[in-house]
C-alpha cells in the first residue's frame, strides 16, 4: 500500500506570533517552526498502516526552503521519502491555493508512477485552524473523504475509520483510493530514534515548483488567495486583575462583579 501525508510546517504553539506589517501574512520567522501536531498523528497512522500493509509512507508539504525540516522529522520517524513544493510565489497562499497546490503534486506523483491509495492528513493546522484543506484535496481529487477519523483501518480494498462526532463515532467505510483526515486521539506519535535520525539524512526527498505542477503563478499565493486579512491590531497587555477585600461583603461583591460582566 502506498500512503502519502501531507503535512505542513507552522510556528511553535508556545510561541507569541505576530503578522507582518506589509502583507498582514504571518510572521515564520520570528518564532520557531515546527512539524503542525496534528500532522504527526497522520505520520504515526500512516506509518501503523504501513507497517501492517508492507507499506510506503511519502510525505509531501509544502512551503519554504525551511521546511525540509519537516519532511525529515516525518522521515526519521519512519517515512520512506518526502516531496517538498517551493517557490516564491506561494507566501500567502491561502486553503483554496495550498489544495490546488497539493492536489497537483499529487497527479504529478501518480503520474511518475507513484500512484497513491491513501492519502492521510491531520485535521487542523494549528497556525490558521480552518479543517478546510482536507475537504478541498478530496473534491480536487474527485476522491471520498473520511473526516475526523479516530480510528482507521483497511483491508488493502477498502478503508474504514471511526469518525469522531459530538455523540461518539460513525463508522464510515469508502473504496479506496481515499483521503482521510485524523484527530489527535487516534494514536500516540513516537520519537525519532538516533537510528531513524541518521537514516532519514539518507532518504530521497524530490523538489517541485509551480512550473514542475503547471500552475501559474496568479492562481496561489497572495495574488491568488480568495481571502484576506484587512486590518490588525496587537493585543494589548493583560492588566493586573481587580483585587476584592473581604470584610464581610466578599460574597457580594463577588456576585456583583459576576453580574456586571453578564456572568450570572
């Protein structure tokens, strides 16, 4: 079975972000980046896939130079080979852009012979939070997609998962090929060993820009992007908290501030 998970790079979530003033885009270079958490729950599935399967797990992202980072993360856990997308033009891409830009990447794969039968993704990015992309790859792709799933599994034919709802889980079976996006309560992501570490340096990861994908430069990237931000402001400071005094009215003053922000 050949897997691919698309996975993506994103500043560190115990990092204060800001927005850069001249595009309103995100600033990725004032804090750390990091594989987005989410993804390595759909590393560590597909690799549990893969390991049942007698599988291959590709990983594809896109973005900066940078994020090659990222791709060996997932290949010193155990990935086989990683595709990276980069160019210029497609800093401020938004989800509408980023699906088209991996869904071509994607054909482009298939059509070198690399013809996938699942795609895995997390179900969020945690830099923007929209659980849109996996939605747009599938109807791109003309493929089914399983949403939320805690739980997948297969039969090299077909793919079942548990999708996670507010009343507990729908058992959602579908042909594959399929995309499949994860939630974090499907596994728990191991840590690379020093062994996969050194032997991730060894593994073939290939590069493609919008010429490699024959997509023009006005369909992605802040050009192309069908939303936008149009104006911010930095939060300000937390102000030191009001302090209540008890001198027999405490309760009272405690249901009287509750009540003046509507609490109560």
């Amino acid at each position: 079975m050949k897997i691919v998970v698309c996975v993506k790079q994103v500043p560190d979530t115990a990092s204060e972000k800001a927005l850069r003033s001249e595009d309103s885009t995100l600033d990725r270079d004032a804090v750390d980046a990091v594989m987005n958490e989410m993804d390595e729950f759909a590393v560590e599935e597909a690799l549990q896939l893969a390991e049942r399967t007698d599988g291959e797990v590709t990983v594809l992202l896109m973005g900066p130079d940078q994020g090659t980072e990222t791709i060996r993360k997932a290949l010193s856990m155990g990935a086989h080979k990683g595709i990276h997308v980069v160019d210029d033009a497609l800093h401020g891409s938004d989800a509408v852009a980023t699906s088209a830009v991996l869904a071509a990447a994607l054909a482009s794969e298939e059509g070198a012979g690399g013809a996938y039968d699942l795609i895995i993704l997390g179900s969020e990015a945690s830099d923007a939070r929209t659980s849109l992309v996996p939605a747009m790859l599938a109807e791109r792709l003309g493929l089914p997609q399983l949403t939320f799933a805690q739980k997948v599994d297969t039969d090299g034919a077909n793919v079942t998962v548990e999708r996670l709802t507010d009343y507990g889980h729908d058992v959602v079976t579908s042909g594959l090929p399929a995309v499949v996006s994860v939630v974090e309560k499907i596994n728990e992501p191991r840590y690379p060993s020093f062994k996969g570490i050194m032997a991730a340096k060894k593994k073939p990861v290939s590069t493609l820009d919008l010429g490699d994908l024959g997509l023009d430069a006005a369909e992605v990237g802040a050009a192309g992007a069908w939303s936008k931000v149009e104006d911010f402001a930095v939060r300000p400071p937390r102000t030191t908290g009001e302090l209540v005094k008890d001198e027999g009215d405490g309760g009272k003053q405690l249901v009287s501030f509750l009540a003046s922000r509507k609490l109560v």
